[in-house]
C-alpha cells in the first residue's frame, strides 16, 4: 500500500491586489492564508503519516521575488523530512518564472524533478514516482511523450502541470487528454494548473487536478481542497478530498424585492451569513460578496443610502463571526413609479438599451488608466491590468444605475 497527499498551485505569498485596495484588513487575512493552508497540508502528511508528499507544480506566484517565501518552504520541508517523509515537486509555468525556484536550497529528501522524466523508486520498487518540469512560462505543447511508460507490476504515479484539453480561466499549457493520460500505463496521475477540483477514472487508472488548496480572490470561491491517496498493491485507489483553507470566498444572492425596512434587511442578511458561516466546512473564515436582487421601493431606497447599508451589512457579519463583507453589488431595479417623467424617461431609455453602456466603460477607462499612473508605484502595482477591463464595465453598469436611483430618490 502507498500513501500521499497530493497538492497544486499553492501560490504562495501570492500578492492580492485589487482585495488590497478595497479592503486592507481582508487583504492581510487572506495574504496569510495561502502559508496556513500550506501548514495545514503538511502537518496532514505527518498526521496521517503519508509515504510521499506531492505538489504539482505553481508552487510560487511568478512575480513574487522575496526569500522569505522560500525560507518558509524550506522550513515546512524540513518537518517533513525529520519526518521520513519525502517531498516530490515539479515545477509549473508560475515557478518557471519565478526567481526563487532558481535561488532556493532545499533540504535533503525534497525531489525536484527536471525536464525530463527520471523516476525515484520506492517501496524496494514496488511504487515510482515520475515527474517533468518546466522550463520556460509557456509550454505550448504536450508534455507526455517525456515521460517514461508504466511498468507491469510497478505502481506509477506522474506529476503533470498541464491544462489538459482547455479550461475556460486558463491559458493553454502542456496540453494533454485524460485518454491519453490513462493509455501510458500509470496507476495516478497527479495534476496541477486548473484551479477547479476534478477526479477521474479511466480503467485503472486515476487522474485527479486538485484545484487550488486555499482560494485567493472571489473568482476563486467557493470550497477549496487537496487529496489524501491510498493505492494498494492491487492497484486499488481511494481518493479522500481535505480541507486545509482558512478562509473561504463566497458569492451570496439576497432577494430585496419583498423587503419593507432596515430591521427586516438585516434579519435576513444575518440569516445568510450564518448558514455561510455554519457550512459546508468547519473552521474556516468567509469573505462573502453580496449581490441583491430583485425590484421595488426599498431597493431603490437602499441604493440611494449605500453608505449606511455598507454599514449595516458590515455590523451584521461581524454579529454573525467569521463572516466578512467583501463588497455589496446590486442587481435591482429601482421603482418604475416615480413622480418626475422626465425622470421616467431617462430611467426607460437607460434601461432599454438605448444607451451604450460599453461606450461609457470605454471612456472611464481612459480615465481610470490616468489615475492609475499618477499613483506611487507601491499603489500602482496593485492593479493588474488583466482585471481592469471587468473592473471598468462593473463600475459603468453599477454607476449609470446608482445615479437613477439617486435621481429618481430626489424627484
């Protein structure tokens, strides 16, 4: 019988950038996170007392250059080792960019594989373990034919960082199919890059991405995870999904559309954070962004007052515990009874589509990027410019309906 936990994609250290500047207290909880989760996974390996530790590939951030990262690693590391527990690392597209994997020296027992497959042995050859890493950011072609084939007998494991046959949220890298995973003979396949958990069984063979193990913005929500794997002498596998994430980002709809006053709002935002709170993992802090839904007076008085309901909605998550606002989006229509028609009208032709909202992205985007530039150069590295088109068009569509609401509150 072999064990190991097998992990991807940590990130470590990774930088937040736009959660920094909405909310810097959330920012430093969630900067923390990616090393907890990190802990979490190695004290699991001593916990369950595991053969092997597998981390496949993105175990840094590409632009992350500072070594108290990897001193952190490299202490992590050494529990295992002291442990008898030996560490296998290949390096993904991140890692391939990262100075750090250059520079780091790392304690005996910890295998970095190379370019090309050379497999360590187990178990008095019972179990090996293959893997191939990356050499430059971008692999635009498949990696298998680098890997050795699977020998009769032998439990192979292969680490991959690939993108298998394409992932919507994902660059192309190393792509590869499960099918052809599967035809090369190894018992496991032990994935990274797709930040999304998927398990899955071809024959003998199991091919499992375990997803990122700690989520770091809201496009990372949900419950995050990494595997703890028994594979038996028959070739019999057993995967079991861990929980080691601290912090867990939600998106939570809350339907205003029946709600008369403040006291009722509250009532049932309290209702929704603590079934955020209670579930589905235990000991883990939320950060939750609200989107309110659904038509009438009061979602247009809530528009037009959004500093106190930034304030209620906060207090309330803090009553609740372990539940913290990230950011309140709406998605209501405001009240079509309003006392001013030339309001009306304007309020008819904004929501008719007769005004280009993609042109007005357009020109604050001209704006936003001016700001950006006169900002320090700490400031100015916040954003990332892959973020700031969805940011724009967000900010457009939530600021023509804010300016309604507030016209039609005052006619």
């Amino acid at each position: 019988m072999f064990r190991f936990v097998h992990t991807a994609d940590v990130h470590l250290d990774s930088p937040l950038k736009s959660l920094a500047l909405r909310d810097p207290d959330l920012a430093e909880m969630v900067g923390v996170a990616t090393r907890t989760a990190f802990r979490r996974a190695v004290d699991l390996c001593l916990t369950e007392q595991v053969d092997a530790f597998i981390v496949a590939g993105d175990l840094y951030d590409g632009s992350l250059r500072s070594m108290k990262t990897a001193r952190y690693f490299g202490e992590e590391m050494r529990r295992l080792t002291e442990a008898g527990i030996p560490a296998f690392i290949i390096r993904g597209n991140h890692d391939a960019e990262s100075i750090i994997t250059r520079e780091l020296t790392l304690p005996e027992g910890v295998h970095v594989f190379k370019k090309t497959d050379e497999p360590v042995v187990l178990k008095d050859g019972a179990v090996a373990v293959h893997g191939v890493s990356f050499e430059e950011p971008h692999a635009p072609n498949s990696l298998l034919s680098r890997y050795q084939p699977g020998t009769p007998g032998v439990i192979d494991i292969g680490a991959m960082h690939t993108s298998l046959d394409g992932s919507p949220n994902h660059d192309v890298y190393a792509p590869c199919s499960t099918t052809n995973l599967a035809a090369h003979g190894y018992a496991y396949w032990a994935l990274g890059h797709i930040h999304k958990r998927s398990v899955t069984t071809h024959d003998d063979c199991t091919i499992v991405m375990p997803g990122i193990p700690q989520g770091r913005h809201m496009n990372e929500d949900g419950v995050k995870s990494i595997s703890l794997t028994t594979i038996t002498e028959t070739g019999d596998c057993t995967v079991e999904e861990k929980y080691v994430a601290p912090v867990r980002f939600e998106r939570q709809s809350l339907d205003v559309s029946q709600i008369g006053d403040w006291p009722e709002l509250i009532g049932l935002t309290e209702d929704a954070f603590n079934s955020l709170r209670d579930g589905p993992i235990a000991d883990q802090d939320v950060i939750v962004r609200l989107t309110c839904t659904g038509a009438g007076e009061f979602a247009r008085k809530m528009r037009h007052d959004r500093e106190r309901l930034e304030e209620e909605l906060r207090s309330a998550a803090s009553r609740v515990g372990r539940v913290h606002l990230e950011q309140v989006v709406f998605d209501t229509a405001v009240s079509q009874v309003v006392k001013d028609n030339r309001v009306s009208e304007l309020s008819a032709i904004v929501r008719g589509g007769q005004i280009d909202l993609a042109q007005i992205a357009l020109r604050i985007g001209d704006d936003v990027q001016q700001l950006i530039q006169k900002l320090p150069g700490e400031l100015r590295a916040r954003f990332d410019p892959a973020e700031n088109e969805g940011l724009i068009q967000d900010l457009s569509e939530e600021g023509v309906s804010d300016l309604l609401a507030q016209i039609e509150g005052e006619s």
